[in-house]
C-alpha cells in the first residue's frame, strides 16, 4: 500500500478535546486512522489537512506549499491566521507538527505493509536514528530506549546505542520487537508520545526508520531467526522456482 | 521520480533471473528493489545533514526538504523489473537539468526567489496571511515587505521568469551502486534458498 492511499482511507475525527484528553479518551486504535487535531471540530479543515500531507506524501508539493493550503482553509473558515502559539490552529509551529506528524505516520505505517517474509529475512532489523535535524533535537533518546528495553526485558533488541553520541544516536531491534510499541508508549512516562509501535514515536520527532540488514543484526548479536515468520519445513513454490532456476545455471553459491 | 530496477549484466545472475518463474521472479525482484530503497534512504538520509546552503546563506530554519521520514520511497515490482519512486520535489535533478518557467503551474507571472529568513520555505500568500504587508516597488524584479506600520521594508523575494537547476548526481547514489545493491540482496536470497 502506498503512503497517500494510507493518507486517503483515514476518518476525519472532528473533536473539542485537547492534546492530553484526546491521548486518554480516545482508543490508540481510532487516532491511528483517523486525522485529528486539538480541539479542531471542522470536519472541512481535517479534510483540507489530509489533502495537503496526501500532497505532499505524493511529491506534488512541499510542505510550505501544504501550509499556504491550510492557511487558506483557515482563512475561509474565518478563523485569524497569525497565531503563533502551538494551541492556534494557524501557527506555523501547529501546521508543521501537524503535516510532518501525518506524512510521518503514513510512511512509516506504509513500510510495515511492504514485510514481506522475504523482506524481512533479508531485512530483520529496524535501525531507529536521526533522519532530519531540529531545532532542539531532544537529548533523552537513550533514556527512552533504556526504559523501553528493560520494560520489555531487551527482547530482540540491543541494549546500549550502535553508533552516535548524545544528539544522533542509533537504535538497533528486529522488526518483531516489542520495544517498538514500548517506544511508542512512552514507556517511563514521556507524555510527548503518540502511542504507535512506528516513527514517529513522539510528537515532532526527527527519528525513524532504517532497515537493518541480516549481517548487522547478527553482528550486534540479535536472534534474526526469531524475527521471521514461521515457515514449513518445505520450500514455497516461489522459493521452489528460485532453487530450480539456480540449479539450472549452475548459480555460484 | 521514479527508477528502474532491471538485473541485465550481472552474470549467472541475469541468466537465473531470465529463467526463473514468474514467482521466484517476482520474490528477488522484491527483494532487490527494497534493498536498493534502503540504499537510496540512507544516501538521502546524509544528505538531509549536508544541504543546508540557501537556508544557512540566509540564516533562516532549514525546512528539512531531504528529511526522509516525511518523503516517501516506494518500492514496488511490476512484472519482470523493480522500480523505485523517490517522492522528494525536485529530486530529478540528480539525473538531469531541471528549468522552471513561468507562467507557474499556479498560473503565476513570476517565480519567487526567498532572499529573507522570514521568506525561506514560504509563499507569497503564506506570509501576507501571516501579517506580512509585501509590494512591488515599481518595475523592480523583487518583493518587499513589513509586519508592522512605520517599519522598513525588507527584501523578501527576487522575482524570476526562469530558473534553471544544473544536473547534481550526488543526490542520489549512481546507477551501479543502486544495481549492486539490489543484485546483492537477489544473490544472498538466492543462496538462502539453495542452502535451505
């Protein structure tokens, strides 16, 4: 499934609710397909908001073009667009959080339908690190990995950064791990997460997603056996075909 | 901007995939397209660190245009190739030349050149929405504007009829390094296979 198609299927979620009672009274399940805001109760204006990030996850525009579209659904709606203040619907601040949040969680969640089985042979592992700079990075990414680790026991994932320092650390767990969803909880009581098992996993995040190849994982000594699906002790007739071809021009191993 | 995958010149490699069916075809072709996504990732990845020039020229906010969490890279397999989608605007240019004409696709006269911080990533209709007062001084090719009465007008926009962006192959890694790396991810599936 593509990242807009994602985009495209999402409810509108009108609501009057603010950040922290939309996190609590309202089921994890619904905000992951729907397209909200903080106290946004204009059904047109979400509508607006998911045309422009599907726009945008489309390459058509960037995401200045995307905000001047918001702006102008604002406007229409006669609401002020000078605010500034992350509560305004208008600020540049809210608009940005808004359009990166959605395209965010539209690629993140269109790359998990792409594991295949033979994906994730090839590929067990996620690698979580810096793919876009911030202002004010955040600097508690090893305490947020730390925490989740331990809640779920270190399973499937590695206990200490691969590589980096403080600003630009890198992550390393298999795509099954369940310190993903740990991460996305907010687990050791980071208010500031969204509560999905994929980038991003807190509001304005410059982290995400690497894939992590067979050889790093085993290098950083994960289990890559435990990532993979079950499979039967025979071939699937994909794999059939493969093997038959390979024998039939001598494939050098 | 989209690129193909297709396996023709790498030895035993091409010979299996001819002879392979449809199936096994489709499962290295999948594999080898992904692989050559996570290429392409990671080489946008630095780059997102690197292209600051205009914004850091201009002192303003870099907008994170090669922020790749937000600009998808779509693999997919269609019959007998792989194709990768690079959904970054302008991207193109790592292949060839990219000139811009007006009038805009917005049916706009001029393009729009930011010269100020406050312009950097941002529309015309963007600012004046923000409270931006912006004009023309008469005939002058540039965009002036002020927040506030009584203030000076800056520079906001150098306005254009063209713009041409010269070819910049180090957007994306080259065509062989894209085919290696899916003809890897082929060869090790292949020998999981065999070896099964």
């Amino acid at each position: 499934m593509k990242p807009e198609d994602i985009m495209r299927l999402k409810e509108l979620l009108p609501t009057s609710l603010g950040s922290a009672e939309i996190r609590e009274q309202i089921a994890r399940d619904i905000l992951r397909r729907s397209v909200f805001s903080a106290r946004m109760e204009c059904a047109r204006h979400l509508a607006a908001i998911r045309d422009a990030v599907t726009q945008m996850l489309e390459g058509k525009i960037e995401r200045g073009e995307a905000e001047r579209l918001l702006l102008r659904s604002l406007a229409a709606l006669g609401h002020p667009t000078e605010g500034e203040s992350l509560t305004d619907p208008a600020s540049e601040r809210r608009l940005k959080l808004i359009l990166d949040t959605q395209c965010q969680m539209a690629e993140s969640v269109a790359r998990l339908s792409q594991q295949t089985e033979a994906v994730v042979h090839e590929f067990p592992g996620w690698e979580l690190c810096r793919v876009g700079e911030r202002r004010l990075p955040r600097k508690d990414w090893l305490a947020r990995w730390n925490l989740a680790g331990r809640s779920v026991g270190w399973e499937g994932a590695v206990d200490h950064p691969i590589y980096g320092d403080e600003l630009a650390y890198g992550f390393l767990a298999l795509k099954s791990s369940p310190i993903w969803q740990a991460l996305g909880d907010g687990v050791g009581g980071f208010v500031d997460a969204l509560g999905n098992p994929f980038p991003p996993f807190c509001y304005s995040s410059g982290m995400a997603w690497l894939d992590a190849d067979r050889e790093t994982c085993e290098r950083f000594g994960l289990d890559v056996a435990a990532a993979e699906p079950p499979t039967g002790e025979s071939l699937s007739p994909a794999e059939e075909e493969i093997r038959e071809a390979a024998l039939k021009v001598g494939f050098d191993l | 901007m989209n690129l193909k995958i297709q396996i023709t010149d790498f030895g035993k490699l091409s010979a299996l995939l001819r002879v392979v069916k449809p199936a096994g075809r489709r499962r290295l072709y999948t594999i080898g397209t992904y692989a050559a996504g996570d290429l392409v990732r990671r080489h946008v990845r630095t780059l997102s660190f690197q292209r600051h020039a205009t914004a850091s020229r201009l002192g303003a906010q870099p907008t994170g245009h090669f922020d790749i969490s937000r600009h998808p890279v779509v693999a997919r397999v269609t019959g007998d190739e792989g194709e990768i989608e690079i959904r970054i605007p302008g991207i193109g240019r790592a292949r060839h030349d990219i000139s811009l004409t007006t009038p805009t696709s917005r049916g706009k006269k001029y393009l729009t050149i930011p010269e100020h911080p406050a312009a950097y990533g941002k529309t015309v209709e963007t600012l004046r929405r923000r409270g931006w007062k912006i004009f023309r001084p008469g005939r002058a090719k540039i965009l002036l504007g002020y927040r506030h009465k009584g203030e000076k007008p800056v520079k906001l926009f150098a306005l254009a009829e063209q713009a041409h962006f010269r070819k910049d192959p180090s957007l994306l890694p080259t065509d062989a390094e894209i085919g290696n790396a899916a003809a890897a991810a082929m060869a090790a599936e292949i020998r999981r296979v065999v070896a099964r």
